[in-house]
C-alpha cells in the first residue's frame, strides 16, 4: 500500500507537470559515484565502508516539478540491511527573482526504502520525509556565495516500524560559493571549483532507530568540480570532511571522497 501511496504521488506530479508544459522539453540527469565513506547528515552509515551511489533524476518539462531515484549500496559485505533506495518528488520555483532578497526554495518529499527490511515478518524500516529548500543567490555581495536553509520532517512509514524512534526535524544551514578558474585540462577556458560547507542541528532524526541528541551534530567542508568529457557527460571529483560535535551521531571525524559519472540529457 505505501509503494502505490507513493506511486501515485509521483504520477499525480508528473501529471500536473505534463498540464503546465508549453515549449519545455523532459530533461534530467544519470549520476554514478564512488564514494570513500557514505556520510549522511553527520551519521557514518556503513562504518568507514566506501559505497555506491546511483540515481536518476527527471525535471519534467521547466515546470518546477520533479522526479528522482537514488541507490545507496556498501561496497562490503555485512551491510545488506543498510541497502537503501530513495524516491523523491518536488516542486521548486523562484520569488523576487532581480531583487536583493531574491528566493529559489523547492518542496519535497522523499520515501526510504529498505528493501531487506521492508517485510512483515521483520517489520519494515522505511521512513518518510518533507524538507523545504530556502536559497537567497542575491543576499550577500559576494557573487556566486549564496545561503540555504533546509527544514527537514522525518518520520517511520508505519506505527509498528523498526525505526519508531526516528522521528524528528533537522535545521541544515549551507553556505556554497563557486570560484571560476582557469581550465586545468586541455581546451577548457574556465573551470568552476564549488565551495561548500553545511552545519546540522539534529532534532531527533536518527537513519538506524537510535536516539539522536536534540543539539548541534557537525560540520562538514568540501569542494568539487568538474570535468565535461563531451556535451553531455562530466566526471566530477570531490572531497569533504566533517567535524562531528555530537556523539549520538557521530563519535569521530570524517574525510571522505566522491567520484562521480555524469550524464546530462
């Protein structure tokens, strides 16, 4: 029943942007990425483990509307209950869009699915989230350093979960700034170095059903950028490491790395 709960959500926004289309064409993009560590939201999901990430998102039509599918996968063994897949749908649009207060903010919701735990005979570890997207690009007068605010609800699928205890909000505040350089391979003018860093304040939201500490939980850095190998595929390299602040979500420092294959359509 939640998958066709879910199922229908997705094809009523999919309908809705189908309506709106005028001149707008279906457009997206296919991500694969290494990464060294999955780090999500402060929590080492796979303990120290690299990981697969996949996904595949949809932006129907310049509507605002959207679709997307993202696999989490350890390279190791022993980590086939954490195999998760995530679907989102959102709608984002612009406010004030010339004006200093200028806002890009985007509402979505996201169902995690555990496919090894998501029987009755073990009960299910799904959970369900809405987050709002809150991004001023004009407030500060450096170009390109642009403030976000994410508000996130997270909260299990059903009352008799695995994961009853996870339920709670997250504040994720974001600063991201893109430097333009000079290209570093052959033939490319300008490349563009992203700048990112994020602080959490962890209001009960716990990924393993754990109790997570309602305070500051960590701090993450890093930078990324990338290289086109043709009009439509890039390889993007990343690094980052977090400073983690709470123990209920994390006890140690993190340094990671991504390695992502990009395809645009």
């Amino acid at each position: 029943m939640k998958r066709v709960i879910l199922m229908a959500v997705v094809c009523l926004l999919a309908a809705a942007g189908l309506a709106k289309a005028q001149a707008g064409e279906l457009s997206g993009m296919v991500d694969v990425t290494y990464q060294s560590k999955y780090i999500w939201r402060g929590f080492d999901v796979y303990g120290d483990k690299s990981a697969i990430q996949s996904s595949v998102n949809l932006d129907l039509f310049g509507t605002g509307f959207g679709v997307s599918v993202m696999g989490h996968r350890a390279n190791s063994s022993g980590y086939e209950l954490g195999e998760r897949w995530d679907y989102y749908a959102y709608y984002g649009n612009k406010l004030f869009e010339d004006e200093l207060y200028a806002i890009n903010w985007r509402l979505g919701y996201v169902y995690y699915n555990f496919p090894d735990l998501s029987s009755h005979k073990r009960g299910s570890a799904d959970l369900q989230e809405i987050h709002w997207i809150l991004s001023w690009p004009n407030a500060l007068p450096v170009k390109g350093l642009v403030p976000t605010y994410i508000l996130v609800k997270l909260w299990p699928s059903n009352a008799g979960s695995l994961q009853r205890e996870t339920s709670g909000f997250a504040h994720i505040f974001m600063l991201d700034y893109g430097l333009p350089i000079a290209g570093i391979l052959p033939d490319t003018d300008e490349q563009v170095l992203r700048f990112h860093s994020e602080l959490v304040f962890n209001d009960g939201v716990h990924p393993a059903g754990g109790n997570a500490d309602h305070d500051w939980s960590n701090i993450v850095f890093g930078v990324e950028t990338d290289f086109a190998l043709d009009s439509n595929f890039s390889l993007t390299p990343g690094i980052y490491h977090q400073i983690s602040m709470d123990d209920s979500v994390n006890d140690e420092d993190e340094t990671w790395a991504n390695l992502s294959l990009r395809y645009k359509f």
